[in-house]
C-alpha cells in the first residue's frame, strides 16, 4: 500500500521546523494568496452543515427553531501550526479551543499571536502575513489554550497530560491545580471534551497504526457521540487502477498523501463511520485533491 517508506516523527518535526513561522510556511507557499480565505471558508461551511446550530447569525443552514445551547462550545485543533485554523474557522464557531502543535517555533508565534491578540497590540513590520486579532479574545469571550504535543502522544480526552501546557488566552476558567508540574492555573475545562476535533494538513505524518490508534483516542473525547465529529481535512492522491487505497510517501517532510480509499480503509480499522464528505473546491490547479471527512 505505501510507496516507498512510512513517517518519522522526528524528521517530520525537523522539516517543518527549517519552515517560516506564518502561514506561508505551514501552506508551503500559498500563505498570502487567495488560498487560506478560501480554505477557512469552506471549512466553516462544512462545520456548519454538521452543526447548524452554533451558527451564529441568520443563515440558510440555521434552524428555524433554535434549539438553546446552554453551555460553551468546544473544539481541538491538532497539528495546529500558528493557529491558522484556530482563528480563522474554530474561533468564528466556537467557545473555547485548545491547540495542539509539536513545533516549538510554530506553537510559540501561536501563542504569540494568541497574547497580541488579548492585548489588542497592532502586528510588527516583521509579519510575513496580515494579522487580524483572534475573535473573542480580547472580549474574554472565547478562548484558546496552547499545548505543546505530538500527534503520536496526544489523548484528546487529557490534552493537559499529553504535553507541554504553554498558557490560555482569552476567557478564563482556571483552578491553581499544578499537582502534575504543570504551571499553576491549568483551566478546569481542559479534560471536559469537545464538539469538533479538527484534523488538518497532519495526519499524513502518521503511519497507518499510529493514525488508527490516534483517531481511537479521539472517538472518547467527544462530548455527543452522536453531535459530535472528527473533521479530518487533507490532501488525497488517486486510488489504484482498479480502486484500491495507495499512500505515497514524501521523502523531504517525512509524510505520506493517502488515497479516498485508504483513508476510509484506516477510518474502518479505528471503528468510525463516515457521516459527510466533501472535496474543498476553488483551490489553484495543480495542488493535490483536498477532502473533508466528518466522523463519528
């Protein structure tokens, strides 16, 4: 099935870190294109297809009879990079977000982006892209929280435990609880679940086991098993000829690009259901075929 050889956790993290930290190096090169408002639009119609009722002005997928939501909404955005999706998709739908990212350069300019952000400071003459403040963060209204993990170690249902806890942003809800090292103040809502686990442009550093095994972990942190989704975004190759799963690996990131197929093949093995699916159009042509799922 795989072309070649399968990810390294370490030359993956190598490569991106050699990688600027702003959107055109976690895009590799489309960061200042039409690519990233049209990526984040679409992305945010797909959420609210599955979720109409976060949506939060009139629209044609909000129900005409509102159910209430009485409680915050929360989504976990992995492989995050500078928190890209964070802002500019789960912040526009949702309460509170945790980020994952093992990159130090790109996790740190997230947090930095997170803390300009909540002070309401303008960007430097250094921003490679324009920055707009992350919704409901300064407001404390939302908020975003920043750990520092891998994909290979992150349990969904214990970010806190998982990795290197590197502050929140925004609203807070917080207890002084630093019983398992970590700094003081971890917020009381970390371990409570999530609405939506997003899952973009990282999962090809996953082996096939290692994939299966992380979309497992996922399955138990979200909070409705029936309103609630893995949202996995990613390039796909072609299948065989005949149909079959193919994976191609990429030796310069240490990644591989799965087939439609072989993506529903490890789907299949990790227990989940494809609920919806879509292909992200009005990307420039030559780029690689990009899907959603939505799991369950």
């Amino acid at each position: 099935m795989f072309e070649q050889g399968e990810p390294d956790v370490v030359a993956g993290i190598n490569y991106w870190s050699s990688q600027s930290a702003d959107y055109d190096g976690v895009l590799g090169g489309f960061g200042t294109g039409s690519l990233p408002r049209i990526d984040a639009l679409g992305s945010r119609q797909f959420t609210l297809y599955l979720l109409p009722e976060i949506s939060t002005v009139p629209s044609a997928v909000q129900p005409l009879c509102k159910p209430a939501i009485d409680r915050r909404t929360r989504a976990l955005d992995v492989g995050a990079g500078v928190g890209r999706v964070t802002s500019d998709v789960l912040l526009h739908l949702f309460s509170d977000v945790v980020l994952a990212e093992p990159v130090e350069s790109f996790i740190l300019e997230a947090v930095a982006r997170g803390r300009r952000s909540e002070n309401d400071t303008l960007e430097s003459a250094e921003d490679a892209d324009p920055f707009t403040p992350w919704r409901g963060i300064k407001e404390k209204t939302k908020s975003v929280t920043f750990i520092q993990a891998t994909l290979q170690s992150l349990d969904p249902s214990h970010p806190r435990r998982s990795g290197k806890y590197l502050g929140r942003v925004g609203y807070q809800n917080t207890s002084n609880d630093d019983s398992e090292n970590q700094p003081a103040a971890i917020p009381e809502d970390m371990d409570s679940g999530f609405d939506v686990i997003w899952c973009q442009w990282c999962l090809g550093h996953l082996s096939d086991p290692d994939l299966v095994s992380f979309l497992r972990r996922c399955q138990p942190a979200l909070r409705n098993p029936t309103n609630g989704f893995i949202i996995v975004k990613e390039n796909t190759c072609s299948d065989t000829p005949d149909g079959g799963p193919r994976s191609h690996f990429d030796e310069e990131d240490s990644s591989i690009t799965r087939s439609d197929m072989a993506f529903k093949q490890v789907f299949r093995d990790a227990g989940l259901r494809v609920v919806h699916e879509q292909v992200q159009e009005g990307f420039p042509a030559g780029l690689y075929v990009v899907k959603m799922y939505a799991l369950q």
